[in-house]
C-alpha cells in the first residue's frame, strides 16, 4: 500500500493520512467516512466521485457496510415511484376526461404533463455548451427525475434552478462510469457503475443534496400549485427561508468577519438576496468554472447532507473579492456580484475553512498570494495557483468581455451575467465620456451631429432605472416577497426618454442653428417572449417543447 510522501505535520495539516487512495479501488482505509471527508477538504476525491459524494451526504452507507444492499433500495424505490407516477389515466374506469375532481386521474395527468412541459423549457438550456446535455435522452432523464422528485416533495415542489443541481450530479455519475472502463472492478463497483441505473442513482444524489438545498427553495406559506406553478401574491405572506438565511449571514458573520466590506454593500444598498439567492440555490454552480465545481461540491459534501457551512461559503466569497468591491460604486459592486467569480473555488474553500476555524486554518491570503512554494495545509497545488492568479481588475475583465462579438438580446441559454457586467461597466464610463465630449465640442462639426445624438441618446437610454440591475431569476426570486397584486402577473415594461419636452439652446455652426443634442420623446413596449405548451409527440412520453431549439434532430 502506498504512502503520501507529501505529508504535512498534524498541527498544520487536518489529516495526517498515510494512505494513498487509488481510482476504483473500494479499499476500506481510504474509503472510510473519516478517510473521505478529509480527502474531500483537500479537494483530493478519487473515483467514483459520485460513490463518494452519495456515502458523505449519507444515501449509501461506506463499503465496509453492506453498500450493495442500499444501492438495490434505493433504485426499487425509484422504479416503485416511478410507475405510480406513470399510471395510464385510461385504464381508471369511469373517470372523465374532463373531470375537474381533484381525485380524477385526468387531470392529474394534464397537470403531470404541464408541470414536465414547465421543466422541460429549463432543462433544455441545461449548459448549452456541453454536447453531453443536448441528447434527447438526457434531456429526458433529467425531466423525469425533476418530476419525479417534485411529485413527491410538493412544498418546494419544482422551482426553477433544480435543473441546474441535477446536472452536475447526473454529469459526474456518467462521467465515472466512462473512466471506469478502463479498469478492473471489483464486484461491488460492477454493480454501482451499471449504464442502466444512471437515472436511478441521479435521483439518489439529487434527493440527498436537496435536503439541505430545500429550505431555500421554500416559498414561505405559498404552496406551488399540482402544475407547479406558484400562485399570484394578493396578500401578505412569509419571507422565503433563502432570505432570512442570508440576512442572518450579513448580521452574523460578514459583519463579524469583514465590517468594513458589510458597511460598503449597506452602503450602496445592495441586499444579500439578489446575489445570495442564486448562488445557495444553484450551490454556487454558476459563479465558478464546471470544471472547478466537482471539487467545490465535494468540499460542501464533506460536512454532511445538511450543508451546515454554507453561510462560510458566502462570506468567503464575498472577502475574496473584497477590494474589488471596495473600489465599485453601486453599479459597479452589483454587476460583480452577479457575475462568476474571479476568485478559483479553492481560494473560497481555503477562506471558509479560515473562517471556520482560524487557529486550525491559517488565513490564506497571504500564503497563496506571496508564495506559491510554501505548501497549502489543505489546497492542492493546483488550487494554489488558481488562486494566486485570480487577482486581476474586475473592469479589465469586463472590457474584455464587453469587445466581444454578440448579438442583439441574450444568447441562447447564455448567462446574463456577462450582459449585465458590460451594462454596469456603460452606465459606469458613457455618460461622463458624452459630458467630456459635448465640453470639448461646443460647435461640433455639423458631420459629428447624429453621432453625437445617438450617443447621447444612449447614454441616456443606459440611465433609466425603470428596472433593477438583475438578472430575470433574480427578479422572479424577489417577487416572492413583494405584495403587489401584479406580482405574477405579465405586464410591458415602458421605456421613457425624456418626460417634458425638454428646452432646446440652438448653437450657431458655420452660420447655421443647430441641435447639438436632440432628445426624442418616445415611449418603447418591450414584450417578453412566451413559450405556448405543445401536445406530446409520438417519440416520448414527455411534452415536445424545445423553446430554443437546441435539442439534437
């Protein structure tokens, strides 16, 4: 058996393990739970990753327990759960197709099918980069097993950014079945990595991560509807437990942690809730590489499936980013917190366990930023160079991104993030820029005219704040707490350019009068785009809905 010959002494490391864990190899030392956790802090998890990540949050017991005996339970409850989900509303005798019975089968089943045809239109903008996740068939497993879990938990029931927790699950299941072949399986893992199962052990990841992800998915005392759609608010209802949470880590521990960075987000108003609510629910999938989330995930893992230490996860994020921070104004601090992270995930998981226990863990910073030759007591070497290169301008970043080439609107299935940086980044620098340049022209030159109004126009069309700085999940998220009657409700959003007419100076140039800024008085309807339910096809047993095309003929 092998030996780390990289061992750390035990007052500077939290593991003094002597064992070398192998891929595929169920030996006990190194696939115990104490073994994992550790290894899972180190961000040093062997395959199969999901085996182990299933074990930490406690679906499966460790090999040394009858694992087999557990698996087999596990997928003979979701075949059970399946066909009592999947019953044929024609084989019930006597029901109407029409009943509006809440016993009826009927309609049941035309709620089972709106509620797939709402987690369809998700799903399919699942990663829309990775070819893995625009097969049909996966697309499909991932439908199923939403409407499935959602079935039976019906408070959350399904809400929007599951799809993107079940991805990475069902990625990394798929994943370590492929590696597996190219090696020699003992009989335990033989039966784990069977292809068949796939959906089967998706669904034990998915309900064991959720039960510490389900309290922020909760929508105070608004109970989805069987189509899993929320009701319209017309009264008072209860804040979302993702808000209260996030208000506890501003008061509890950002304050505690970092005053000065908590006073500059107060400051400029910036609520913990229109970032925070995206990263807990999506476990911080999008605000860090898919190649760096595995090991974040398997870090989170390793404290159980409760996620007890996510509040440490947040404000380590937060402190990574902290100058940055400091030096934005408003605009500028929220469009950074709404896009990825410029920090590596193993700069926030070295931060957060400082956080956690700072005589333990020694404060990161200055060890992965002054020196990349002193070992890290609990990053790998590789973490430490992500982290040590991650300090670079925010504005830097977003120039880069703002010269890209695009199109109008959003891509498809693209993060907004990156819209919203490039928009901050214009409200930010183009009005000073047109203030600076109608100065340095008091005459322009009658050529330079219409330029000169159309960027004006702009400047002024980027000041209007009819609308917050976020992104549409952020917005639907928030309306959770509001009051209104209309929340839920679809309405245009008008976009007004000047609201008096405004008084005009005409300007002399070369004999002739001039408008060097003309401000049109114009009010612009922007629609959203509704995507109608089609009937089911022939193919599958699941709603063919593909608003964005990007499913594979």
């Amino acid at each position: 058996m092998a030996t780390n010959s990289n061992n750390s002494s035990p007052g500077h490391s939290p593991t003094s393990t002597t064992l070398e864990a192998v891929d595929y190899n169920l030996q006990f030392p190194t696939w115990s739970m104490e073994y994992l956790k550790k290894a899972a802090m180190q961000q040093r998890l062997v395959r199969p990753r999901s085996l182990a990540w299933a074990i930490m949050l406690n679906a499966i017991p460790p090999p040394s327990g009858d694992i087999l005996l557990s698996i087999r339970g596990h997928r003979n409850f979701y075949n059970d759960l399946g066909n009592k989900l999947s019953m044929d509303p024609r084989a019930v005798i006597g029901d109407d197709p029409l009943s509006q019975n809440d016993e009826s089968a009927w309609k049941q089943h035309f709620c089972d099918n709106e509620l797939k045809a709402l987690i369809l239109q998700d799903v399919v903008r699942t990663f829309p980069d990775e070819t893995y996740f625009r097969d049909k068939e996966v697309q499909d497993t991932m439908v199923r097993v939403l409407f499935f879990w959602s079935r039976a938990h019906p408070s959350p029931g399904y809400r929007q950014g599951m799809h993107e927790v079940l991805a990475p699950l069902l990625f990394e299941l798929y994943c370590d079945r492929q590696q597996a072949k190219q090696h020699t399986l003992s009989h335990t893992l033989l039966n784990y990595l069977e292809e068949e199962y796939l959906e089967h052990d998706s669904y034990m990841l998915f309900s064991a991560v959720m039960k510490g992800l389900e309290q922020f998915y909760s929508t105070g005392d608004v109970i989805p509807s069987s189509c899993g759609r929320l009701p319209l608010s017309r009264s008072l209802h209860n804040q979302n437990e993702a808000v209260r949470y996030l208000e506890r880590v501003r008061e509890e521990y950002l304050t505690s942690a970092d005053p000065e960075l908590a006073k500059h987000l107060m400051e400029c108003n910036i609520s913990m809730e229109l970032f925070g609510i995206r990263w807990l629910r999506l476990l911080f999938g999008r605000e860090f590489p898919r190649t760096e989330i595995p090991n974040l995930w398997s870090f989170i893992f390793s404290d159980g499936p409760m996620l007890p230490n996510l509040h440490h996860i947040v404000v380590a994020m937060l402190m990574s980013i902290r100058t940055a921070l400091l030096e934005c104004d408003t605009g500028g601090a929220l469009s950074l917190l709404m896009r990825p992270s410029s920090a590596s995930a193993g700069h926030v998981c070295a931060l957060s366990l400082h956080l956690r226990d700072p005589v333990r863990y020694p404060s990161p910073p200055a060890q992965l930023n002054n020196s990349l030759n002193n070992d890290n007591p609990y990053l790998s070497h590789d973490s430490a160079i992500d982290a040590a290169n991650s300090e670079y301008s925010y504005y830097q970043k977003a120039e880069e991104e703002a010269e890209t080439d695009g199109s109008e609107g959003l891509a498809e299935g693209g993060d907004v993030a990156h819209s919203l940086a490039a928009l901050a980044l214009l409200r930010a620098r183009l009005p000073s820029a047109v203030a600076a340049l109608q100065a340095a022209l008091p005459r322009p030159p009658p050529d330079a005219i219409p330029a000169l109004e159309q960027i004006a126009q702009l400047s002024a069309l980027l000041q209007c704040r009819n609308h917050a700085l976020i992104d549409v999940e952020t917005a639907l998220e928030a309306a959770e707490n509001q009051t209104s009657f209309s929340v839920g409700r679809r309405q245009l959003v008008p976009v007004m350019l000047g609201r008096n007419k405004p008084k005009v100076n005409l300007v002399k140039v070369n004999q002739v009068k001039v408008n060097p800024v003309k401000v049109i008085n114009k009010v612009k309807e922007v629609p959203l785009q509704v995507f109608h339910q089609v009937e089911c096809d022939s193919t599958s047993d699941l709603p063919f809905q593909d608003p964005l095309r990007l499913r594979t003929e």
